[in-house]
C-alpha cells in the first residue's frame, strides 16, 4: 500500500469583504455538509432551524427548517440530506431533498 501525502494551500479571507449575515450561526451543535464548493450549515444552538451557505464573500441564510436540529449528524447522497441523531430526537432520521437551484 502506497502513502500519499497532501499539501493544502490555506487561502486567508479578506474579513474587510465577509459579509456576516445576521441569523447565521456556525457554533458546535451545527451540522454541515459541502456542496458545490460551499457549506451549508443546519441547526446549531443559537439558530436551531437555520439553513445558511458559508461562500467566499460570507455567510447567507438561505432557508428555515420546520423543525429544531442540534447536535445532530448530517449528509448528502443522492440530493438528498439526511439530518439524523440530533440531541432531542436520537432515534430519528429526516430527509431533506435539496432544491435545484443550489445543485
């Protein structure tokens, strides 16, 4: 078996030009998945039915979800998202498909 090794190259943002939206929240109870380059974040403790996309220039609420998520897990197969195990529900599963727009 072959080793790899992997060099990422760390880009700064310019903070000047981040425009943080209010309402968007990305704190230890936020569930994200990586789509198209840019995360998208569910939940959190602060926001808990936020759906919100982290892009270059910053951060954008982009949906609400019809329920409370936090400290769940979450991922996207088949363009649909799974948000599933938060800490008030731990033995349920969601589905979310996600609308074209953001494929």
């Amino acid at each position: 078996m072959e080793n790899h090794l992997y060099i990422v190259d760390i880009i700064p943002l310019d903070t000047q030009d981040f425009d943080i939206q209010g309402g968007v929240y990305n704190d230890h109870h936020t569930c994200s998945i990586v789509l198209n380059g840019n995360a998208i974040l569910f939940g959190g403790h602060e926001e808990k039915r936020q759906i919100s996309v982290v892009h270059r220039k910053g951060t954008k609420r982009i949906g609400t979800l019809p329920f409370d998520f936090g400290d769940g897990r979450c991922e996207y197969n088949n363009d649909a998202v799974f948000l599933c195990f938060d800490k008030l529900e731990t033995q349920l599963c969601r589905t979310r498909y996600l609308a074209r727009s953001l494929l």
